[in-house]
C-alpha cells in the first residue's frame, strides 16, 4: 500500500511540474514575443490600464450612489403607505363605532349611506397601501441584490486598480499582459496534457487497432523444403568451426577461441547492404576460419557488456530459411565457399508495414548458422502438427519477435487489454503467425537501465531501425 501511494505521489508531482512548467513557458514566450514587439510601450499600457480602471471605477461608484438613492426612495414610499393605510384603518374604526343598533333605527339614512361609502373608500386605500408596500419591499430586495454584486465588481477593480499601481516593473507588466492573452490556449495545452494521452490511446485501441488488424496477413514463401533447428540459449555458448566454414562476430559477443584460428577483421557483414550493416552494429566484426581444412576449432561466444543477453544458434540446413531482423544478429557461420545469401522484401503498399512501421523484411537463406542475443534467452515456437493440416496461429509480443518463417502468414492484431497497451506494458500490435512452422522470440523485451536512461532517443533510433526491417 506504502508502495503504491508514493508511486501515486511521485506521479502526480511530476504531472503538476509539467503542468506548472507548461503555464510558465508558455506564458513567459509570449511576454517575450510582447517585449521584442512592444518595447518602450509598457508604461504607456500601464497608463492607459490605470485610465480604464479609473473610469470603470468612477462609473460604479456613480452607479452605487444612484441605487443607494433608490433604495432611500423605495424606503420613504413604503413609509408614507404605512401612514395612509394607519390613517385609513382609524377612519374605518370611528366609522364603524356609529353603526349601533340605535343609530341605524333612528338617525339620518343619507348619512348612514354617507358613512358606509366613506368605510368602503378607506378599506381601498387600506389595501391599496398595502399593495404598495410589498411592491415597494420586493424593490428595496432586488436593488439591494444589485448594489452586492455591483460592489463585488467594485472591489474587484479596486483589486485590480491597486495591483497595476503597485506593478511599475516591465517585467511584471509583460507577464500581465501575456497571461491575459494567453490563458485561453494555456487552458487548452493542460487539456491536452492531462487527457490527451488517454483520449488517443482510446481512439487507437478501440478504433484505429481494431479496423487494421483485420487486414490481411503477410506470406512470403509458399512452403520450405526444410526449417531451421533453434539451439538452447545460454549467457555462454560455444560453436564448432569445422575446416570450410568461416565465423564472423561481433568483437564484444567473442568470449574465447581455440589457438591455430586464422583472424581478421570484416569491416561489414555483407557489402551487399553496407547501411544495414552499419545501423545493425555488424561492423568491425572478427572473421575467423582455419588455416588447416581438416578437424575443427571451438570458439566460446558471450556478451561482455549485459550480463542479461543470452545467445542462440539459428541453423538454417539447405532448403530453409528465417526472417530475422539484423539487430538480434550476433554473428554468422557460413561455408566460405558459398556466401551469405539475404534476400529483402519490401511491403510498401500493405497496410501492416504502415502501421508497425516496417516496410523491409531480410530473409536469410541456408546453409549457414546465426547466431542471434535476446533478452533473458532466445526460444523457439515450433507450431507444428501431426497429420493435420490445420493451420494453428499463436500471438505474441511484438517487441519481443525476432525472426519467424517465411511461410507462417503474419500480421499485427490489436494488444489482448487496453490497460495493458495504456500502462505501456504491451505494445499497440502483437504479432500473431498463422501456418505450419517456426518463430523466433526473445525472453523479455524489458530495456536495460542505460536505455532508460536515454528511452527517448533510444525509441526514436528504433523507430528508424524499425522502418527498415532492422
């Protein structure tokens, strides 16, 4: 629990870093761009501000003394309608103290006629006042309601009056000035910042993803004749080089060797792709053969720098072959009088390539023997049945694929979670292969603590590797 509320912490800190470095940038740019454009016009700004502030001032104080006004207006009516219906309900009460029993037999009947018009005229007034006053309190209600919000505003430009007086510095003005024009779009960048990542990993897991994968799948070769055997992975292998067959590796993947090989440097792999061979790092490599063609030499391969990569044997007999991408190679073991046969496939016009972002495939051919690194080991998944000729398919890490067959159909489908792809736990695509035969994948695709350190050149550089099928 401990663990995962300081991650939260440490995730939240960062995300309002980048928020505060967003709003600062954004705004001091933009005071900047203010500043080359309007220098000498700040204290002519803060003048003319202090002018509109001054009049909005001066208007809302003139406002404030004409509701005020009112409101005395409203309270002296309210008054004089009280005095009238008190006056009203007192004629009302002497009149109706000369209704007896006795007047009504034998006083004057015009004046008792007189008399009840007179009470019915006061009980109108009465009620009319009354009318009036509760006219006159909603008045005094809704007036006062507008002289709180009108001095809310009051005090705010008062605020605001005060802060541009105090605010004689340049710097100050600028930054003003630039927050006031640019809140809007700095707004609109935090949007982006915070739900931009989860809107677009929404709208390319459920949309984008989801259409493509039903694309059809790529197949290079019909059938093989014959599939590479994939040797146990181990930190440290050792090859046998018989009298015709000729080792090129890697310097730092060269671990011990039997004395009486005859050595020298290959500059590249093939001089057939010289730039692959240089974006693979299949340069500088040490060739190695014997001098006498009968018996044989050990050689002993393992990588001196990541004590995580493991090494495989690829051998690919007469007849077989394996899509592979340069980057795992380690080495090649080839006949040395028949040379390394690569052959390229460009896929430019399916959508797959656009996609993963690759657009050349390099297959090697046999006879020869690779040797490939993966991380935490090379495994092999040989989907092979007996007597059926049902076509199995299996999916796997895209970023963990090494090599497969070229006759298993192969095409990207959408990661089997969302929260695994949104974590970054999983790529968008996994590769799924479809057939009868081989593919070659590492144990773990995790980046050690020196590619995380630059992870994001280190995923620009792969992209570009990637583009070209390396």
């Amino acid at each position: 629990m401990y663990s995962f509320l300081s991650k939260l912490a440490a995730w939240l800190g960062q995300k309002l870093l980048v928020a505060g470095l967003i709003v600062a940038v954004g705004v001091a740019a933009y005071g900047g761009w203010l500043f080359l454009q309007e220098q000498g016009h700040a204290e002519l700004r803060r003048e003319r501000a202090l002018q509109e502030l001054s009049v909005r001032q001066d208007q809302l104080f003139a406002l404030k003394t004409a509701i005020e006004k009112r409101v005395a207006e409203f309270t002296a009516e309210i008054s004089a309608q009280q005095q009238r219906a008190q006056k009203a309900r007192a004629v009302i009460a002497a009149l109706r103290t000369l209704e007896s029993w006795w007047d009504r037999l034998f006083s004057n009947p015009e004046q008792q006629k007189a008399n009840a018009d007179q009470i019915k005229r006061m009980e109108e007034l009465d009620s009319e006042a009354l009318r009036r006053v509760n006219e006159l309190r909603q008045l005094v209600a809704k007036t006062k309601g507008e002289m709180e919000r009108m001095e809310i505003d009051l005090a705010g430009v008062q605020r605001e009056l005060g802060a541009v007086e105090r605010s004689k510095s340049t710097v100050l003005i600028y930054l003003r000035a630039a927050w006031e024009q640019t809140k809007w779009y700095v707004a609109l960048a935090l949007g982006a910042y915070f739900f931009g990542p989860t809107l677009w990993a929404l709208v390319m897991y459920y949309g984008f993803a989801s259409f493509i994968a039903r694309g059809r799948p790529m197949r290079f070769v019909r059938e093989l004749s014959a599939f590479p055997v994939v040797g146990d992975s181990h930190v440290s292998v050792e090859v046998v080089l018989g009298g015709i067959e000729v080792l090129r590796i890697k310097e730092k993947y060269l671990q011990a060797s039997d004395e009486g090989l005859q050595k020298k440097t290959r500059f590249v792999l093939d001089w057939r792709i010289p730039f692959t061979s240089v974006a693979c790092g299949l340069t500088e490599l040490v060739e190695m053969r014997r001098q006498d063609p009968a018996g044989e030499s050990r050689v002993t391969l393992s990588n001196s720098v990541d004590p995580h990569i493991e090494l495989a044997v690829v051998t690919l007999p007469p007849g077989s072959s394996v899509i592979l991408r340069p980057s795992f190679l380690g080495g090649v073991i080839q006949p040395d009088d028949h040379p390394l046969q690569i052959r390229r496939h460009w896929q430019l016009l399916r959508w797959q390539s656009w996609v993963t972002g690759q657009f050349r495939f390099f297959e090697f051919v046999g006879p020869c023997r690779l040797i490939v690194a993966g991380s935490r080991g090379v495994r092999a998944e040989e989907m092979m049945v007996e007597g059926s000729p049902a076509a199995q398919a299996r999916r796997t890490n895209q970023d963990a694929t090494i090599g497969f067959t070229p006759n298993l159909s192969y095409r990207p489908v959408r990661a089997e979670t969302f929260w695994g792809y949104y974590r970054g736990m999983n790529p968008l695509f996994d590769d799924l292969f479809a057939g009868r035969g081989v593919f070659i994948l590492q144990e773990t695709a995790t980046p050690g603590s020196a590619a995380k350190s630059g992870r994001f050149w280190s995923a620009l550089w792969n992209g570009v590797l990637k583009v070209f099928g390396l």
